[in-house]
C-alpha cells in the first residue's frame, strides 16, 4: 500500500467514528516492514541533517492519542537514527503548580525546537482543550478570570494564532493523532496486566479515563475540527496496527521535511580558496 499523505490528513469536520482505527497493513511482510522503516529512517537522517546545516527551519512534531496507543513506540522506532543532538523529546503530563500559575501555552513554548532541529511533544498544550476539557476540575485548578462556555473557541484561536506565528518564523508544525479503538485498548492493557515484562506501563488510573472515551473523542473532534490547516495539518493514523502505524508517522514526517527542498550552504570560490590552502598544509604535515 503506498501512502498517501492526504488519506491521513483531518479536514474541517472530523467524525471519529468515520475513521478507520485499522487499515490494510502498508507493508508486505514483517522483513518488509523491516526494510521499509529502515528507509524511512534513513531518509530522516539524511534531512535532519540538511534541517541542520541550513539552518533555516525547525520542525515540531506534535503526538496525541488515548493511553496505550503506541505513542512513545513509534517516537522511538521512528527517530531511532536521528543525531541526538538535532532531536529532542518533550513530555507533558500533569501540569504543576508553577505552570498553573502561567497561561496554557507557557510550559510547552519554553520548549519549541530551534532552528536546525525536530522537536518531538509526546503530548502537548493540546492537552489544555483535551483533558482540560474532559475533566474540568483541571480548568478550575488554572484560576482564569472568565472561564466561560467560549473558553475552548479561545484557545482554539490561541493554539491557531501560535501556529501561523511559528511558520511564518520557519518552524513547520506536523501534528499526529493516532486513533486506537476502545477494544485494541482493552487487548493492550490486559498484555501489561499478564505479560511480568509489561506490568510497568499499566497504570490503574488508565482504566479510569476508559470511562470518559466519549467526551475524549469528541474533544479530539473539536481539536482537530478547529486546528487543522494546511500551515499546520493534523494526521490522523489508524494505531491498532502498530508496524503500520509507524510506516505511516514516518513517511509523513519525512515527506514534510523533503518538502522544504534543503541544500547544503554552498561554498563560495573564495572560501574553497581557502580550504585547498588548508589541504594542502593538512597533506604536507602527513608526510
């Protein structure tokens, strides 16, 4: 199956239910799915590296999704071959006092990618019209002055006006939802329950937020309805089959970065001048 980054992409009106959680698998085989991400990782690599000595853009690469979707899986069989040193990684799990205190794009700008880099947000200020949304005892705790019924189209125009900010000033945003059914969910926690190796992700208080799947799939609705553009897409991946689901975030993410045409700087005649001069110093001290 060949991707296509438009089958994947949310529009202005995103119906769950109207989105497949499983696909045909996009590899032929496991040695195939094996070679196909080695590829795409590659490929990843190649324009990291490009991100980095052009120095001209930043990519933030956003993931959300229900607990056990694979989220942290495919961030680290996806960026696997990535220079450390051009990647990094964010999570963003409760908010503290600290960050209560601040407005709700506060804690997740302070860790924007610079130029030349990827950052990756496992979850993200999408949490503060996601979970904020769901459980509004975590709105009450931020103390705003006027928290009213249009608090969530506020922050959806926050979070829009964030992200034309960010690529006007060369930072492309790729946001990804990796939609897992409730029953896939179900399989995966009771793996954590009865497989010893597993039992240190299975955390009691997932099986709580299972009660709010409703309420979380129409905030995600909401969200990527009132977010997603062509400055800033949201993907939306079918996660039940997690090789896919990787092949998938991969190609996207490596399409999107092709896609800026990157270069090296070029070397000007004088500066090539000046590197045979070294050479040649270089050689001669060799002998």
């Amino acid at each position: 199956m060949k991707i296509h980054p438009g089958d994947f992409r949310a529009g202005r009106h995103v119906d769950l239910d109207k989105w497949p959680t499983r696909i045909k698998p996009v590899y032929a085989s496991k040695d195939d799915y094996q070679e196909k991400l080695a590829d795409h990782v590659a490929r990843l690599d190649e324009q990291q590296q490009r991100l980095y000595a052009s120095n001209k853009y930043a990519l933030l690469v956003i993931f959300q999704a229900m607990d056990a979707a694979g989220k942290d899986g495919v961030i680290r069989h996806v960026l696997s071959g990535v220079n450390p040193q051009g990647c990094q990684v964010f999570s963003f799990k409760h908010p503290s006092a600290t960050e209560l205190a601040h407005d709700f794009l506060w804690r997740t700008t302070r860790d924007l990618p610079e130029r030349g880099k990827i950052g990756v947000f496992n979850r993200s200020y999408y949490e503060e019209v996601l979970i904020a949304r769901v459980h509004p005892e975590i709105l009450a705790a931020e103390n705003l002055p006027d928290a009213g019924k249009d608090v969530w189209e506020e922050r959806f125009r926050s979070i829009n006006s964030l992200e034309r900010h960010l690529h006007a000033n060369g930072t492309r945003v790729i946001k990804f939802f990796l939609h897992l059914s409730k029953e896939e969910q179900r399989q995966r926690f009771l793996a954590r329950i009865d497989e010893p190796d597993k039992n240190w992700k299975f955390n009691e208080g997932d099986i709580e937020e299972r009660k709010f799947w409703k309420d979380y799939m129409h905030a995600y609705e909401q969200a990527m309805s009132a977010t997603s553009n062509k400055q800033a897409p949201w993907y939306i991946v079918p996660a039940d089959d997690k090789e896919s689901a990787r092949l998938i975030v991969s190609q996207l993410i490596v399409k999107t970065l092709e896609g800026l045409k990157m270069s090296y700087p070029p070397t000007t005649p004088a500066r090539r001048r000046a590197l045979q001069v070294i050479r040649t110093q270089l050689a001669g001290k060799a002998r």
